[in-house]
C-alpha cells in the first residue's frame, strides 16, 4: 500500500475519559495520517457521545491510550476529535507494517 492511500485507523469500542467524571463506553471511528505541514502523523476520528467543544479527553482503544480535544457536535449526535500526540491505535508509518 502506498502512503497516499487510506490513512491507518480505528473503528469499534472505546473508553473516552475526562478529569473529574467516570469513564464512558464509545463507538468510535478513528484516523491517522502524516501531515506534511505539520511534519508528523496527526489523528482525529468521531465519538458517539455528545462532548461540550475544547473538552481534554482520553481515548483507550484495545491498543493503548491517547489524548485528544472534543472540536464539535455533529447533526448526529457525534463529536469529532482532535489528536494529540501518539494515536490510540497501531499507524504503519509509526510502527512497521500492522
């Protein structure tokens, strides 16, 4: 697979957590790719749960924990991420061939 072809990513369950309130179960859709302006792999994905904009959160897949920024609501219900730091889930481009 080239590099310009679907960005790694994630989709299924996780635990979205925030300081001061209890974790929460989530569907998740999750992505990463490198982003040539910012010279890094950078993620983002959509939670099924409704979070207030610029909310600091943890997301914890299966793979391991990442750390994220709630951006907006969808006409869905859904609110969209923002990584930052390390994706929550494996990235070829980071880890080898997964």
């Amino acid at each position: 697979m080239s590099e310009h072809e679907a960005p790694d990513g994630y989709e299924g369950e996780v635990t979205v957590t925030m300081d001061g309130t209890a974790p929460r179960t989530a569907h998740a859709a999750l992505a990463a790719r490198f982003d040539p302006l910012a010279g890094h792999v950078v993620w983002s994905g959509r939670v099924d749960v409704g979070l207030a904009p610029r909310t600091s959160v943890s997301v914890t897949t299966p793979h391991g924990t990442g750390q994220a920024e709630a951006t907006e609501t969808d006409a869905w219900g859904n609110t969209r991420l923002t990584g930052a730091g390390r994706p929550p889930f494996p990235v070829e481009l980071l880890d080898g061939a997964t």
